[in-house]
C-alpha cells in the first residue's frame, strides 16, 4: 500500500542530479568570467551579477548533495534515512536568495546616488553569456522544479540570474547608447525585489514541512469525516499529519473501533481505512494504533502530549 508509485520516482530522480552538475560546471564558469569582466570593465552590474552566481554555485553545490543524500537508505542510526535534507536545502537556498537580495537592494541604492562610468562593451558580451548558460540550466531544470521543492530552489537561482543577466544587457545596451548609467541601479533594484518575493515563498513552504504543519490544502475536519463513515469505526482521535519530504505524506492516528473485533477484522478495517486516506487524501504512510473503550486522558482529534 505505501510504496506502490516510487519506483517511477527513482527514474526521474536520476536525471535531475545530471542537470544539476551541469548546471554547476556552467555557472563557476560563468561567475570566473563575470568576476574578470566586472574588474576590467568597472561595472557594479557585473560584478553584482557574479555575487549571485557564485551563491548559485554553493546553492546548487548544496541541493546537489541533499539530492544524493535523499537517495540513501534508512538504517539504524536513521531511520527516515536522509529524505528531509532536501527540504534543509530548499530552506537554506531560501534564506541566500533574501540575503543576496538585500546586498544588491543596498548596492543598488549607493550606486543610484554615485553613478560611475562603465565600460558598456565588455558589460554587453558578459551579460549575453550569463543569459546563454543560465538559459540552458534554467530549461533543463524547469521539468524537476514542478515536482520537487528543492530542485525548485535551486532552478529560482537560475532563473533569477538569467533576468539578472538579461537586465545587465539592457542596461549595457543604454549606457552604450544613451550614457545612462543610472539604469544598472534600476535594473538591479528590480531583480532584487523579485528575489525577495520569490526566496519568501519558498521559505514559507520549507519551513511549514520543516516544523511538520498540517499541509495547508488539507484539512483534518474532512479526514475524521471520511473515515467515520467506514463501518466499524467508532473515533479516529490522536491525529498527526506531516509531510517528511514532499513525496511522503504521514498521518499517526488512534482508532477507536466501534465492536471488540478480533485483529484479523482490524486488519480488513484497517485495509478500508488506508484505502480511503489514499484514495481521497493521497496519504501513502499510515500509522494506526487499534483500540476498544480504551480509558484515556484525552480522546480529542487533537491532543497535544
């Protein structure tokens, strides 16, 4: 009953790590050029753009290794193995991003009010290489960051330095043409502000699995009702539903069982219980604890121990 879809995971997993390490090959790359381009050239843009990606460099390194990690088999020491790492990494991946985001709000602003001359030649051709290899990873990642939240953190990154990239360019492009220099701290202040949305949700999301919260979409209420109605059942109390990654969703529960069956009826009861959490609530792991006019403290849905 638990484990019938994770052979088709086993799959796909396989080929986000590939994407990943190519992503990281690309981006020390792109950062050892970006860091040369943004001394010669003298421009802030640059320079700034390689901070991000040498953060995408350590983000990917790490969600690469809580990938591989997440793979291992439980044991005795650990018995949930390492599944939760990749949530560790979406919640660290998070946090940098609002970090990075904050150091180009603060340079951005000091730039604002001390424009300096750039030269907008070396800026232009830089960018478009951010743009070319941060596309590349951006689109080899988008398939895995639908279904996975640490991929997801990791494919943000990307796709924040692409835009990144692409606004550099424009910024490049204007200065070229106009001797605009104020615009790189436009378009820097722009990037960082989407930084900060995104890298929010994300911590949001990590942090509500981290802290093992009922997952927002649903609801405990309609769980109890669904299960009351399998016969046989007296009160489904003592509930406890947690995400331990997002493929693995757990619910603890005490049953209450209406008659003083015998444990081979448990087991057919059980069967219909376990049915109707996967059916309606895809909850893959569940835990139940049989009991008949059991005496106890509490016999509330929820109790707090």
């Amino acid at each position: 009953m638990e484990h019938h879809h994770d052979h088709s995971h086993s799959h796909h997993h396989h080929v986000e790590g590939k994407n990943l390490l190519f992503s990281i090959v690309l981006n020390i790359v792109i950062t050892v050029a970006q860091v040369i381009g943004g001394i010669l050239s003298g421009s802030l843009a640059l320079l700034s753009d390689a901070l991000h990606n040498f953060s995408d460099v350590l983000s990917l390194v790490f969600s690469y290794v809580a990938h591989k990690l997440s793979r291992k088999k439980a044991s005795n020491d650990q018995t949930f193995g390492y599944k939760r790492a990749e949530l560790i990494a979406a919640f660290i991946n998070a946090m940098t991003l609002i970090i990075v985001a904050l150091f180009l709000v603060y340079g951005a602003v000091e730039r604002f009010f001390n424009p300096q001359h750039i030269e907008s030649g070396l800026v232009i051709w830089m960018s478009i290489i951010g743009i070319v290899a941060n596309g590349l990873s951006v689109i080899m990642l988008k398939n895995d960051a639908d279904k996975n939240l640490n991929m997801k953190s990791a494919y943000l990154h990307l796709f924040t330095d692409m835009m990144a990239s692409i606004a550099v360019l424009i910024g490049g492009l204007l200065m070229k043409y106009f001797q605009w220099f104020w615009i790189d701290s436009l378009l820097t202040l722009i990037i960082a502000i989407y930084l900060i949305i995104v890298g929010f949700d994300l911590l949001k999301k990590s942090t509500q699995m981290l802290m093992l919260f009922t997952p927002s979409h649903l609801d405990i209420d309609s769980i109890i009702n669904e299960v009351h109605k399998i016969s046989g059942v007296h009160k489904l109390h003592h509930i406890h539903l947690w995400y331990l990654n997002e493929e693995e969703l757990h619910l603890e529960a005490h049953l209450d069982c209406s008659e003083d069956i015998k444990m081979s009826e448990f087991n057919e009861l059980l069967d219909k219980v376990e049915h109707v959490l996967f059916e309606k609530f895809h909850i893959n792991h569940i835990n139940i604890q049989p009991e008949y006019k059991k005496e106890e403290d509490s016999k509330d849905f929820i109790v707090q121990d």
